[in-house]
C-alpha cells in the first residue's frame, strides 16, 4: 500500500529552512578587507582647495554578511568623502576609522569600521581669492581682424590668495580663438567664433586657476587670414645691375638659409608646404649696388623674401631665421680679368 506524500509536511520544513537561513544571514558575523577610495572635499569648494584630494584606503569590515554585502555595493556605486575644514594651511585627518564610521551612507549599512590603512591621513588647504579680469580678443597669429568685440566683457578668475598676489591691479584675461575656427571664413564680412579663456603668457605657471565662465564669443570683421610656417631651406638669390654681371664673380659660401619661418595667407602656405612638383619657391634677396660690388664687400643683410611662382611673378612674405628677418649672407667678390684681344700685325 503507498502512502501519500505529506505535502503540509514539505512546506512546512521548507519554510523552517528559510527562516533559519534568513536569520543566519542577518546573525552571522564576517569580517571583510575592501579597498577604496576615500575623497576629500573642501567645506566651500569656491573658497578653499584640497591637496591632495583623495587617497586610496584599505577598511576592516565587521558585521552580519547581510551588512557587509551593503557595504560592498555602497563601495562599488559611489566614492567616500570626508569634508575638510575651512582653513588654510596644513590639516591632519585623524582615526580615518572613526569618521568614515561617522558618514551617514555608512551607518545606514550596519557594517562597523574596525580600522583603516592609513589610519590617518595628512592635507593642505588652500584659500582662494576671486579676481575680476577684463576679457580681450587673442586672434591667431597672422590674423588680421577688425572691429573686435567679445562677450561677457569680463570674467572671474578663482586662484589661490598667495598667487592672486602676483597679478596686476587691473587683470585681464585672453579669449583665444583657434586657427581652425577661422581657417575658412570668408573676409570682410562680420563673424563670432568662441574663444577659450586663459591668462596672459606671463602668467602661465600660476596653479590652480580656475576662470568662470571658460569660454567668451568673439565677433570681428576678418580683413586677412595668414598662416606661419617653417620652410626647412631657402636659397639666397643675388641681384646686381646687368650691365656689370661680366666684371665681377660673386659666391656665396652659404648659399641658403636653414629653418626659415615664413608668415604668408593660407592659400599660399598651403603652396609652399606642398613642396613636391611645381609651386611657389620662397628666396631670400640680396641687392648688390655697382658701388659695393667695386668695394668687395664681405658681407650684406638680406633685403627682403620674396615668393616666386612658376610664371615668374612674385609676392613678398613676411619672413625670418630665429626671429632675424634680415639675416647677414656672407659674400665672395672678385673682379673678372679683362682679357685684351691680340692686334693683327
């Protein structure tokens, strides 16, 4: 004879077996290692920066699995942080343990913080100042632009106290506009392009400056687009009057000129880079008067650089070596003998 199964039974125990795991979870005590990292934020982030801003710390946890396990997925969903005091100068975080037990994330856990490496941790703060700065176009360089106006007139430059020191009373801050923003724009006619504000050059090592807002529109009339660039050779040409080019040699020892910067508009940059085939060729010229070639002169500045084109025509560039735009070329000079033809007895 079968017996029917006790189903009651089944449930019953079944039911027993949760119980008993659900509250082995909450009662059963762990210990876990996690590491993470720990932030430290200043108390007015407008006034005040933290260096260095966070570490990365090892806890000692404690507690039911079922608190640890929170605890895992606070760590893996958002980053610690401790607030700094407002004051400037050297701050000691001490019993690290103790303060992250303290955040409200934490304890809403259940997990104890048993200890921390480090146990504490060592910060500087720094007091910042707020500056008014007038804003100024900064056009790329070679561009011609008239009519310049930029929006917001002025920004707030945020930078440590000690450092605001050093800038003058009246500050201005550059709106940089990038060569590509206006590499194809038609001149003569009104555009605005955003610039990026930074300070001056001379200002460039300042840490931790912040400027606000980052950007400014600039809006100007472009009247000439040019581009700089950096020719590997240019050859030096020599002019002198035609009618005494048979009585005199001249020799140039070094007849070209390495790394030449050469400042001409876009299209013709373009030319010029593209050195392969036919195209304009950039020379360096040196006129010779009938006097100086008499004298034998040993040597002469270049006059000025001209762009020459396959048709003969030429244009003149804005040129230099090592910011030199009239570099000196060393000259040979001779006289040619004159030769008297033999009489006829």
């Amino acid at each position: 004879m079968n017996r029917r199964p006790d189903f009651a039974t089944l449930i019953l125990v079944t039911i027993v077996a949760m119980l008993i795991w659900l509250v082995a979870e909450d009662y059963t005590s762990e210990d876990v290692a996690l590491q993470t990292r720990l932030d430290f934020t200043a108390t007015n982030a407008k006034h005040y920066v933290v260096q260095p801003a966070y570490t990365e710390v090892t806890l000692q946890l404690s507690g039911p699995k079922r608190a640890t396990n929170k605890m895992q997925a606070l760590l893996q969903s958002e980053t610690l942080s401790i607030n700094s005091p407002a004051q400037n100068g050297t701050h000691t975080f001490e019993d690290l343990a103790m303060l992250i037990q303290a955040l409200p994330e934490v304890r809403e856990t259940g997990a104890s913080i048993d200890s921390v490496d480090p146990s504490n941790f060592q910060v500087h703060i720094t007091e910042l100042a707020t500056v008014d700065a007038v804003v100024r176009a900064r056009m790329p360089e070679g561009a011609l632009v008239q009519d310049s106006v930029v929006s917001p007139e002025k920004a707030t430059i945020i930078l440590p106290k000690d450092e605001a020191a050093r800038l003058p009373e009246s500050p201005t801050l550059e709106s940089v506009v990038d060569a590509r923003e206006i590499q194809h724009l038609e001149p003569g006619v009104l555009h605005t392009v955003k610039g990026s504000l930074r300070l001056p050059e001379e200002f460039s090592d300042l840490a931790n400056v912040q400027i606000e807002p980052s950007t400014a529109r600039v809006s100007f009339r472009l009247v000439a687009r040019n581009r700089s660039i950096t020719l590997d050779k240019v050859y030096v040409q020599v002019l002198v009057n035609p009618d005494v080019m048979t009585s005199f040699k001249v020799t140039l020892p070094g007849s070209l000129l390495r790394s030449v910067q050469v400042e001409a508009s876009t299209a013709l940059a373009e030319q010029l880079e593209n050195g392969d085939g036919p195209g304009p060729r950039v020379v360096a010229i040196v006129p010779l008067s009938n006097l100086e070639l008499e004298q034998g002169i040993k040597s002469k500045p270049v006059a000025y650089f001209l762009a020459l084109s396959p048709d003969g025509t030429g244009e003149a560039v804005t040129a230099s070596v090592d910011g030199n735009a009239h570099p000196d070329i060393e000259l040979q000079i001779s006289k040619i003998p004159v030769t008297t033809p033999p009489t006829t007895p």
